[in-house]
C-alpha cells in the first residue's frame, strides 16, 4: 500500500506543478476492452480515420472477477466518425481447454464498434453511441452504451449510460470518467465503471520519438474499491500507427480554378492607346531597304517552322529518354501535326497504385515541353490492353504543378482520337518491350487460427514466389510455388489443422487471355493446375463491366476443375457481383452472390475502407452458415521497384490477412472454407484494373498524389 501512496502522490505532484495546455487536444488512449476510452469505460472520442491500434493488457475479465490473463485488441478508424475493435480474450496462450487440466478457462474473439454522431460543433460536446461483443456464438462481454465527452482545459470529462449483461456489472448502467492531460506525454486517468472507481495513469511516447513511425503508450490501472479484482493493479501497452502514408487526408489538396477576370470592353467612340517600347540602348542607326511584306512573311513563316520542329524533335525524344530513365515500358512519344503531344506507355514500377505512375509522366511531358500551350494525350495500358487516357493541356496543368491549383483534365477509360494524322514518334518504334520479361514476386503466405480450444494462436507460414511472363498482348504464363517456413504445434503433420498447412510445392501452374472489348468490358480466361487445397486442372473465366466513370461496375466469375489424378472429384463455382466505388470517401461496398468453391450457396457482402493503398474491409457472409469477420490489406513492395530491364524482382502489390467469426449460433465451430472462392495471383482487378482502382472518378478524388508522385520521383 505504501507504494500505491507513494505512487499516486507522485502522479498528483506532477500534475499540481504542470502548465495548462488549454488549446491542445487531449490524446485519447484505447481501454481494456479495445474502445477509445480509460480502463472499462469508453469516451465520445473515436479513432483517427486511417490510424490503428494493437493492443495487449493483462487483464482478463471472467465469471464476474477480474483476474490475471490476456487481452489482445486489434482497433481502426474506418470512417470519419467509426471506429471498430477485434479482441481475443484468454486464461492461457497455449493450454488445450479440451483437456481436463484446463477446466473454467475461457478463450474468446469478439468484435466492438463505436460512432461518434456528426453535426455537433465540436466546441460544444461530443456524443458516441457504441456496442461490445456483438454478434457473435457466445457473447460473454456484450453491452451497448451511449456516452458524452468534453474538453475542458486540460481536461477530458465523460459520461454515459450503458445496458450489460456481466457478471461484473460493467457498464451495467450509469458510468463517468476524467481524463486530465497536464504533459502531452502523461495523462491521469479516473473513472467509474457502473460498479467500481478505478485510477490509474496513461504514459505516451511521442511519434517525433520514433521517427514519426508509431505512437506507444503505457497504462496502469494501481487503485480499485471493486471487491471483484484479484488484485489492484493491472497494466496495458498499446502501438498506434497510420495504415498507410499515401492516405488521401495527407495531401494538400488543389485549390479550385479561380474565376476568368472579365475585362470592361473598349467603348466604341474611344480610341485605344498602344504604347511602342524602345529599347534603352538602342541607336538610331541607317536603316538598310527594308524586304517586301510578301518576302518578310514567307522568310519568318519558314524559319518559324523549321526552329518548330527541331524543338519538338528535340522535346518529344527527351521526354521518351525521361520515361525510360523511369523505368517504364512500351513507351511511344510523338507531336502530331497540330502539335497535339501523345505519350502511349505501359507501368511494372509503381506496382502498388497506378496513379503514381500517371503522376510521374504528367509532370515528365510539363517539364519537357517548358513553353506553349500544347494539348496533350497519355493512354496508360498494361500488355497492349488500353486501360486509360487523360486529356489536357500544358498550361493549365504547369498551373496545377506550380500553384496547386485544379486541372482541368478529361479522364476516360476507352482511347479515342488514336488516328491521329500526321504523328512524329521518337525513333519510330516503342522502347522497353513488356514481353519475354521475367517478374518474380515474394510474399508470405498465411494460414492461421484465432481463439480456438487449442490456442490463443496457431499459424502455418510459407514463402511464396510467383513467375509472371508476359507473352503478349493480353496473354501470359504464371507459376506460383511456395516453401513452408514454419508452423505452431498444430499445423504440423497429423495435428489437427494438417489439412490447412501451408505445404512446399507447386501452387498454381496457369495461362491466362485477357481481351479489352466495347463498352468498357473487359474478359480473362485461365487454364491449368490449381493445387492450393487439392490436386486440380481447371478454367476459369472472369468478365469484368464498369461504368464510364468507374463508380459502378459488374462481374461475373466461372469455374471448372477436375480432379488430376481420379475421376471422382469435379468441383465449379459461378458468382456475380457489383460494387460501387465511393471515391471521394475511399469506400468500396461490394456485393456477391452464387454458388461457391464448396458447393454452398448464398452471398457475401463487404465493404472496404481506402487509406492510400491499404485498406480494411468488413465482411458479412451467409451461405450454409452465417459469417463476419475484418481484414486488412497492405502493400508489401516499394511505392517504386526495380526497373524491370531483362527481369524484375519486387514484393507482392498487397497482401491480405483477416480472421472471421461465426454468428447466429450457439457454437463457433471453424470454418476455412465458406463462400470462399480461389484466387489467382493474376485477375483483371488486380494485374489490370489496379486493384478496382482504375476509373476517371478515382483519378478525380486523388488529383493531390498525381503531384505529389511527381515531385517526389522528378
């Protein structure tokens, strides 16, 4: 006890002696139970949008007592406003709660969410509405809260009023809480839970320490009156950290085009003034016979389009050396006669976002062609399949590039004015062939476990390589073969999740055809072997409509295998789907119904969050058995690899890793299969499309990275 005063004397000296930070904000800390808030008790504030949070405290709450255990959280700030929360309780890491020994141990996935309501001025309060523990099989924390929160000085003052159904009365009705901030690195914390007064203290690292990378923070929870606790003191470490650095909200965005200035026209009945400059050191010298006006004109004519054309053949070559220089591929620069500049190139550099890619060329052809107003033309494909074309002109997009003020630029996923008369290409020919290329990517591949009876955690690792050799326009060859890294007990052979094991061999053996048709549809086929569970020779065939702006787009997916080895096992799927793309807000909601790789029939819906080129997306699946589950998706290479020359060696575009639950039922059996449908590391989304990304609303929405990618890369 004398620590604990000594301690909370310590604490409350400090913050006696501190200065007032009355215009900062009040860092908020993420609880036990993986909301924003102090310990038990959540706040009205919520997650940055973009930033996520992991978690681990040793508190475990279980059959109304708070004992020593673990507690894992996984928390994001999806949407400005919404925040969710995956959590893993356990009694032990390891113990198999099958076995007699481990008899009143509990193991637990939930999932929480919290969202702040908008439209209240944030000088007055906020207000957050939240739910823990909802949807799952066996709902041992669930409560739902409502909760208010202001800042005061250098104070945070909550309060709310919760309904829960624990043991422990947590949240069980009405609870507050303080948060007093007297040092950006130190906060204490105060609280009543509803059943308990709880103190402690939140201890941050400073991103600026850690080289802007993460933020850490320690909490301790060493006061509670609560009768229910093992002991007083529990402890907890957070890592919190931005998904991505491209999200959009780091960007300046452009300013809009100002007004054109309308000037007063010259009264009728005035004359206008014209002013002659002389030069301040010009002589008056004997004037030779001046030439006829027919001659002078003729003479300037032809000088004027002589000089013309060496400086466009000199531009139009430096800029196609620039491009090269980059990295790029299938490149064509050309002027055609009415001085339309036209650039065809191909992308295999800037792998994790096209856009970046279009950004460095835009600002390649403003920085070679320095003078004129030229019109410009960029098509951007990927094996001579046509993906996008921009349109525009020098001057306005200098303007964008010096003052940051909005292009004006017409975006269009179908090429036009591709007969145009009259073109001077550099060299004649496209340099940097995309064909006869070897590209290899490493990626880890995952299989693993969450919460189960015989773990808080089993997984099987591998490291994946995969083959990619364009052939030509449209087609080529990709070998996926992967070697198993390591595994935890129960992946390895004869345990209980064998089956699942990430094994050494041949994955995915295929070729693949892929056609750029009318109307913006696009359709891929596939043929060979798919080992990824079992020994199969397939097709597959995927076609692919998106609206003109891209916001709307709808798919269609086929599937046959047959077994390679017996004539026992033949497997199909057949799935349609539609998503629409909210650009502006970085928002995919996906629909996707039919029946799947293991015959079960139904539909999954999904939406996914964007912060630059990682994303989170939420899941609900109901096939032959009812699903939720989260997962992320992050880049794994360089925003810029290796220029690929006569081969290429780079990390995967992105790289998905998930963990989904049961729901509905009264058990929360595994499932590893359910409205599941096998991937390829080539499709049209991911090796054409740019991830679904590639639409003339994307472009519009994410006009800041084009600059920026120029002025990084330049």
């Amino acid at each position: 006890m004398i620590n604990k005063k000594t301690t909370l004397a310590t604490v409350c000296a400090l913050t006696v002696s501190s200065p007032l930070l009355a215009d900062d904000a009040i860092s908020h800390g993420i609880a036990y139970n993986g909301f924003t808030g102090i310990f038990h008790t959540p706040s009205a504030e919520v997650m940055d949008k973009g930033v996520v949070d992991i978690g681990y405290s040793n508190q475990l709450e279980i059959r109304g007592k708070y004992t020593d255990g673990h507690n894992f959280t996984f928390s994001a700030g999806l949407f400005d406003g919404l925040e969710v929360t995956g959590r893993i309780t356990s009694s032990t890491m390891h113990d198999n709660m099958f076995s007699y020994d481990s008899k009143g141990q509990i193991r637990d996935l939930s999932f929480n969410a919290k969202y702040q309501i908008p439209f209240i001025p944030k000088d007055w309060f906020s207000v957050a509405l939240g739910a823990k523990d909802v949807g799952g099989a066996a709902n041992n924390y669930e409560a739902f809260y409502a909760v208010a929160s202001k800042q005061l000085w250098d104070f945070r003052f909550s309060a709310g009023i919760g309904t829960s159904d624990t043991l422990t009365g947590q949240l069980d009705g009405a609870f507050a809480g303080i948060e007093y901030q007297p040092f950006s690195w130190l906060s204490v914390l105060a609280e009543h839970d509803a059943e308990a007064f709880n103190l402690g203290a939140r201890v941050t690292v400073p991103k600026e320490w850690l080289y802007d990378i993460a933020t850490i923070s320690f909490n301790s929870r060493f006061y509670s009156n609560t009768e229910l606790a093992d002991d007083d003191t529990y402890w907890g470490v957070n890592i919190s950290m931005p998904l991505s650095d491209e999200a959009q909200a780091n960007y300046t965005k452009p300013k809009p085009a100002p007004e054109p200035v309308v000037h007063t026209a010259t009264p009728a009945n005035t004359t206008p003034e014209f002013t002659v400059t002389t030069p301040s050191n010009s002589r008056s010298l004997a004037t030779p016979k001046a030439p006829s006006v027919k001659q002078a004109e003729a003479t300037s004519s032809a000088t004027a389009t002589i000089t013309t054309e060496q400086n466009n053949n000199h531009q139009i070559h430096s800029l196609k050396n620039s491009l090269v220089n980059d990295g790029f591929e299938n490149i064509r620069v050309g002027i055609s006669g009415n001085a339309q500049i036209i650039v065809e190139f191909e992308n295999s550099v800037f792998n994790r976002n096209e856009i970046d890619a279009l950004g460095l060329v835009l600002g390649r052809i403003t920085e070679n062609f320095a003078d004129g107003n030229n019109e410009f033309i960029v098509r951007l494909s990927k094996q001579d399949i046509p993906l996008l074309q921009v349109n525009g002109r020098l001057d306005n997009y200098r303007r964008f590039i010096d003052e940051n003020i909005t292009p004006d630029l017409m975006i269009n996923t179908q090429f036009s004015g591709e007969n145009i008369a009259n073109v001077s290409w550099a060299d004649n020919t496209p340099s940097t062939s995309p064909y006869f290329v070897p590209r290899l990517t490493f990626t880890p591949s995952l299989a693993s476990t969450y919460a189960t009876e015989l773990g808080v955690y089993d997984y099987s690792l591998a490291l994946q390589a995969d083959l990619h050799m364009p052939l030509w326009q449209g087609a080529g060859v990709n070998i996926t073969g992967q070697v198993n890294v390591a595994n935890s007990d129960h992946f390895e052979e004869g345990k209980a999740f064998t089956n699942a094991r990430q094994e050494t061999g041949i994955k995915r053996a295929i070729v693949y055809q892929t056609f750029a048709l009318p109307f913006n549809i696009y359709n891929q086929t596939q043929i060979g072997l798919f080992q990824d569970y079992f020994d199969f020779m397939g097709i597959t065939n995927e076609t692919v409509w998106q609206s003109p702006a891209g916001r709307h787009k709808l798919k269609a997916k086929f599937g046959v295998f047959d077994y390679k080895d017996y004539n026992v096992d033949q497997r199909d799927y057949s799935v349609f789907s539609y998503r629409y793309l909210w650009a502006e807000k970085d928002v995919s909601f996906h629909v996707t119904g039919g029946e799947f790789w293991n015959d079960d029939s139904g539909y999954l819906l999904e939406t996914k969050f964007w912060f630059g080129d990682a994303n989170i997306a939420l899941s609900y699946s109901d096939t032959n058995i009812e699903k939720v589950g989260i997962s992320f998706t992050i880049p794994l290479t360089a925003r810029k690899d290796m220029n690929a020359g006569n081969w290429q060696v780079k990390g995967a575009k992105s790289w998905t890793h998930g963990v989904k639950t049961r729901i509905g039922e009264s058990h929360n059996a595994l499932d590893f299969n359910s409205a599941f449908i096998p991937i390829s590391s080539i499709d049209l989304d991911k090796s054409f499309l740019n991830q679904d990304r590639m639409s003339s609303s994307y472009v519009y929405a994410h006009l800041a990275r084009l600059k920026e990618a120029y002025e990084t890369y330049k």
